[in-house]
C-alpha cells in the first residue's frame, strides 16, 4: 500500500513538471566581468534545488559529528537508566517473591547506578522507592537497624523534594504498618498522626489507625475509626455491626467509675445505644458501680419491646435488668407481669422477673420463676446458676437450711 502511493505521489510531481517546465523557454543570465552564461531556466531551477538539499545535507552531517560526544553520553545514561529500572523492577518482583535478600541487594544496586550516574540524581521517586523496597526487605529479614535508617532516607528526600510527595505519603504508612508488626503502638498513633488529613481518612490509613488504637487499648479511639471505616464502606454490614459491638464492649470494659461510664454511654453513637447487647453491657457496668437505677433506665426501652428482640438480645437484656434487680421500684411490677404473660416460657425474662420480684419481697411468686429458670435447659449455665443462687437464698432466709443447701449444690453443678 505504501509502495503505491510513493509510485502515485511519483507520478504527480511528474505531470506536475511536465506541464510546468515542458514549455518554459526562459533563460537565466549569469555576469562575471566581460563574461556572460546563459542557461535554460529549467536548468537553473533544478541546479538550484540541488544545491540547497546538498547544503542542508551538509550541514546535517557536521552538526551530526559535531553532536556525536553528546549524543554518546546519551545513550550511555540512557544504558545505565535502563539498567537501574531494571534492577529496580527486579527488586520489586523479588520482594513479591519474598526473596527479601535478593529484594535487598537488588535494590541497593538501583540506588548505586543511580548515585554513579549524576544526571539520574533527578529522579526523586526512584531514589525513594529504592529506599523504600531497601527498608521492606530489611523489615522482613528483622534488621531494624538497616530498616530504619533507609526509612529515614526516603523521609528526608520525599520531605524536601515535591515530586516525591506521594511516595512520602506511602513511606509513612508503611512505617506505621511496621510499628504495628512491632507491637509499637504508640509509634504507629504518631507516624498516622503526622499524616496529612486527606491520607489520614484513607481506608488503608483508617485501618493501621483501628488496629494501633486495638493495641494500644484506646478503645473509644478504636470505636470512633470504626465508625469512620464503616462510613467508608470498609467491612461488609454483617462484620461491622460485630467490630463495632466488640470495640463498644471494650470501651465499657475500659471504664473506671460512673461519671466516665455515663460519658461514655452519652458519647456513643446512637446506633450502638440502639443494640441491645451493648446497652445490656453498659447496665451490667452501671450496677458493678452501684448505679442499679441508672442501669434499669437504660434497659427501659429494650425491656418495653421485649418481644420485637431476637432470643440472644431478650436473653441479655433480661440477665442485665436480673443483675439491677437491687432497689426496683413498684412501677416495674406491671411490665415484668406482662412479659411474662407474653413469653411465659423464656427462662432468662422468668429469671429478671425472679429476682425483681425477690428483691420486692414477693417470694412466692418469685420461686416459682426462679425455679423455671433454674431448670430451663435452653439457658446458659451463667443465668441458671444465678437463678439457683438466688432460690437458696430465698430459702435461707426463710430458715430452710435443707433447701438452701440443695440449691448451692445445683448452682454448684452449673460451675
């Protein structure tokens, strides 16, 4: 096709210069002294053109020679930069491999063409990446030493030179990551720290931030990722409901006194005030405080839709609301009658019904629902031995020191 066309181009100029040059009979007159050339103008024009493709070829092939030393150079850091993003791309599949020494040596020797070569001394993001696979390998072959002064490196020229920003970016989460394989917490709390606020919000940043709060036991710092990773779509629904129950847990396990339990629970997010195994755990924490009228406040909402709750939710809300039993008024008496009218049963709601109707000096009715959940066999053993113990009680009160006794022993055969 290519062919064709040179030929079609070849028979235009031809026509062209038939019908233009074919009948011009003008001459061109050349004067020296008494001297006088006369040539056709045809002649004229095409000696001309001659000569000046003849002269820019001329000076083509001197500027050629004369550019040859540069031109040289240039290939020969053109090789040498060939050759550094070899080695480079080598240490980078090497690593990958987890051929961490090879990785290593691989490296090391792209920094070294690099620092042979001056007009490569430019390229920033090759220096730091260099640095960076260097401290990689280091991390995983355990010399801390060699890891973090490549680190440091890779800081200091991404720091200083803008084109490397990005790759001081990824050199500072690689850092916290390593901090956490350290078991460093604060280390990693402090390198995300210094992270810029739109890297900070990052999913991968967020999570190397959950886990160094986890490890450094900050659980409401913990929590409060969570919440941001969740926002991010970074777990499924089904793993973020439990992550963020089990952090909720760790931060009411964390707490000292009341008034930081009432923080807490006032400072959580709405959607873990709504879980009843949450808010279960945060009246369970109240009562060990001595606040079981507090507890019994915030069970109130679960308690009055019991029976929407799941059997596991009713089960711990009603070993908490079991658990604040101490001082229960007389206004409780109407919903713990209608729960157990509507589950008449469900062990754990005639245990919390048990144990408030004990506390109110209701025993008669009272034995016979902590009965029911003594011998419930779907319970835990946890509830029922509470149920046994709160039965001997009731017995030794009354003097029936047989009773009592069997009643430890079932309690015992539940531990």
């Amino acid at each position: 096709m290519r062919l064709t066309i040179w030929f079609v181009l070849l028979f235009a100029v031809a026509v062209v210069a038939a019908t233009t040059l074919g009948t011009n009979d003008g001459l061109a007159s050349f004067y020296w002294g008494a001297w006088r050339l006369d040539v056709s103008l045809n002649l004229f024009l095409l000696v001309l053109i001659g000569s000046c493709f003849l002269i820019v070829t001329v000076i083509q092939a001197l500027n050629s020679l004369v550019g040859l030393p540069q031109r040289a150079r240039e290939w020969r850091v053109a090789r040498r930069d060939k050759s550094g993003q070899a080695a480079l791309r080598d240490a980078l599949a090497q690593y990958f491999g987890g051929r961490y020494t090879r990785a290593q040596k691989s490296a090391q020797r792209a920094l070294a063409i690099q620092v042979e070569t001056p007009e490569l001394a430019q390229d920033n993001e090759f220096t730091v990446l260099s640095h960076l696979l260097a401290a990689g390998s280091a991390h995983r072959l355990q010399n801390r030493k060699l890891r973090d002064e490549e680190l440091r490196r890779a800081l200091e020229i991404a720091r200083i030179r803008p084109a490397a920003r990005s790759a001081e970016e990824g050199a500072r989460l690689l850092a916290a990551e390593w901090a956490l394989d350290d078991r460093d917490a604060p280390r990693a709390m402090q390198l995300l720290s210094e992270l810029p606020l739109g890297v900070a919000r990052r999913t991968h940043a967020l999570r190397l931030k959950l886990q160094a709060a986890r490890l450094g036991r900050q659980a409401q710092e913990a929590l409060k990722t969570a919440r941001l990773l969740v926002k991010h779509q970074g777990f499924s629904q089904t793993a973020a409901i439990g992550l963020l129950r089990s952090l909720a847990f760790e931060a009411l396990d964390t707490v000292h006194d009341l008034d930081q339990l009432r923080r807490l629970w006032n400072g959580l997010d709405a959607a873990d005030r709504r879980d009843a195994f949450v808010a279960a755990r945060a009246a369970a924490r109240a009562t060990s405080f001595g606040a079981a009228e507090e507890a019994r406040l915030w069970l109130r909402p679960f308690w009055d839709r019991l029976t929407e709750l799941g059997s596991e939710e009713r089960a711990a809300v009603a070993e908490a609301l079991a658990s604040a039993a101490a001082g229960i008024g007389a206004e409780w008496l109407p919903r713990l009658e209608s729960a157990c009218l509507a589950m008449p049963r469900d062990g754990s709601v005639a245990l919390a019904a048990g144990c408030a109707l004990a506390e109110r000096g209701l025993w008669g009715k009272a034995r016979t629902l902590l009965e029911q959940a003594g011998g419930d066999a779907a319970l835990v053993a946890a509830p029922r031995r509470k149920a046994w113990i709160a039965l001997a009680e009731l017995a030794a009160r009354e003097g029936d020191t047989a009773s009592a006794a069997r009643c430890y022993e079932a309690a015992a055969r539940l531990a």
